[in-house]
C-alpha cells in the first residue's frame, strides 16, 4: 500500500512499539539460543546425544515457523525494530536461562547431590 505521509490517515502508518512486542521476541530469543546450544552439545556429547537433539530442533523450529510473520513484520520496516524491545527481550531470555539452569528440573535431587560431592556413603 502507498504510505499517506500528510494525509488523513498518516498516523494509522506510524509504528508505535508497545510492551506487547517483548513476550514473542523472548520466545524467539529463547528457541534461537536453544538451538544453538542443543547443536553445541550434541557435538560435544557424541553419537547418542543426536536422536533427542533432533526432537528438540524440531520443536524449536516448529514455534520459530509459527512466529515467523511476527517476526518478518517486526523486522521488515524501514524504521527497524525498537531497541529496547530487543534490549528487554534479551534481558528476559537471559533470566529464563539462568533460572532454568539454577533450578534444572529434569535431574534428580540425588544426581544434584552426586554432581556436588555432597552424596557421602549413599552414592
């Protein structure tokens, strides 16, 4: 469509960024990070750590898809994307990250223990 720059309807053009914007570009932010992660440690774990890499790559892939025409419209302007969408979708990604790894739900409180040193006779 032709933009009315001064025209009746020029301010229904204007991109206005809102907090609205933050929650999916997380989401990317998050799915783009764990792909590149999930590939480092396959590489790095060997054969048998490439099966369930590629279920996590096609579940990462799939949402990535999904938020695609979120993200051509958030990046396909001519005034590019608001910094500071980016800076708090980083910002939150990088909390999520980190909470994730303190809190690490898918191992054992004997694992936790085993990793520490902390088992004593029980291991």
């Amino acid at each position: 469509k032709a933009s009315d720059e001064d025209g009746d309807f020029a301010e229904l053009y204007v991109f206005k960024w809102t907090s609205l914007l933050i929650p999916p570009t997380t989401v990317l932010v998050i799915n783009l990070v764990g792909m590149v992660a999930g590939i480092s440690y396959a590489i790095n774990s060997g054969y048998q750590s490439w099966g369930p890499l590629f279920g996590k790559l096609f579940f990462s892939i799939w949402v990535i898809l999904h938020l695609y025409p979120f993200l051509k419209g958030l990046m396909g302007r001519q005034n590019r994307t608001p910094t500071i969408v980016i800076v708090w979708s980083i910002l939150l990604a990088s909390i999520f990250s980190l909470l994730w790894v303190k809190i690490d739900p898918f191992i054992s409180p004997t694992q936790k223990a085993v990793a520490l040193g902390q088992c004593g006779v029980n291991c």
